[in-house]
C-alpha cells in the first residue's frame, strides 16, 4: 500500500514524539492516531515514568483518543507507530477497531535493542505447554458460568 506526503507528516509526528520520549526519560517509541486527516491523539512510551508496563505508546494514545472522543470504538481511525505494534498493542489496536496501521521501526529493529516485541510474536506460534511463562487451565465450568451470565443479558454493551 502506498504512502502520501500526509501520511510522512503522521508519521513524522509520531518519530518525533519517540526521540523527545528518549530524551526525557521514556521508551523510544511514539505514536498518533488520526481521524479525518486530523491528529486526534499523540503519546509516547512512559512505561518507567508511569511505572505501568502496558503504558506503550500505541496503548497511551488510544487511551487518549477514546477519552477525548468519549467511546471505546476507534472505527474510521489510523495510527502511525514509530515502531511496528509488539502484540499487545495489537491487540489493542484491533480492540480498539482502528483501520490501518502505519509503523516506522520494525519488530527486528527493536530486538536489535534488546526489546522483547520480537520474542512475544515468536512466543505466540508456540502451543501452550512450550511457552516461556507456564499457562495452566482451570475451573473452566465455573470459569464458563459468567459467559452464560453475559450471553443471556439484554442489556449488554457489545464491542
Ligand atoms: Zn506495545
């Protein structure tokens, strides 16, 4: 898919926001999210400074945009990530239902500097008694109860 000249600008933004994120004490990444060609949200990584290790920067900005825009649903924006999203943050990404996503750095570029963004996707492809940190099933009839609780709710706000 090509890139235009506004698409630089985002992601120009989103690179700064990284390198000025470096230089006061966060991680090396930035992100904006953009609806309607506008930037709508603007955040870098501030896992130290918050002491919040799911502060990344794609996380923090969609945080910022559903707050300044008042939903939990992101449908009709962008985000350009200074870094390619580690699966947390895309997850939130496709929680969130944000449409495209620009990044500038690759997960390989950030394994290069000893982030583990890469080691998580390799984690992923693993079945569950291979991975690192061990993931034990359990009291899943009970577990199971709560969702007949939310499926026979009328009420509910779906996402
Ligand atoms: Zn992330």
């Amino acid at each position: 898919m090509k890139t235009t000249k506004e698409d630089c600008k985002f992601m120009g933004e989103a690179i700064r926001l990284a390198n000025e994120s470096v230089r006061h004490g966060g991680g090396p990444f930035g992100a904006v999210i953009v609806k309607d060609g506008k930037i709508i949200a603007g955040s870098s990584n501030s896992v130290t400074i918050d002491n919040d290790p799911t502060a990344h920067a794609e996380v923090n900005a969609i945080r910022e945009a559903c707050r300044k825009l008042g939903t939990f649903d992101l449908t009709g924006c962008r985000i350009y990530t200074s870094c390619e999203p580690c699966p947390m943050c895309l997850g939130a990404i496709y929680w969130s239902h944000i449409e495209r996503i620009y990044y500038g750095n690759t997960r390989k570029d950030a394994r290069d500097i000893d982030f583990a963004d890469d080691f998580i996707y390799e984690e992923l492809d693993k079945s569950l008694d291979e991975r690192t940190v061990p993931i034990i099933p359990m009291m899943r009839d009970e577990a199971l109860e709560t969702f007949r609780l939310w499926r026979e709710k009328t009420d509910k706000i779906e996402y």
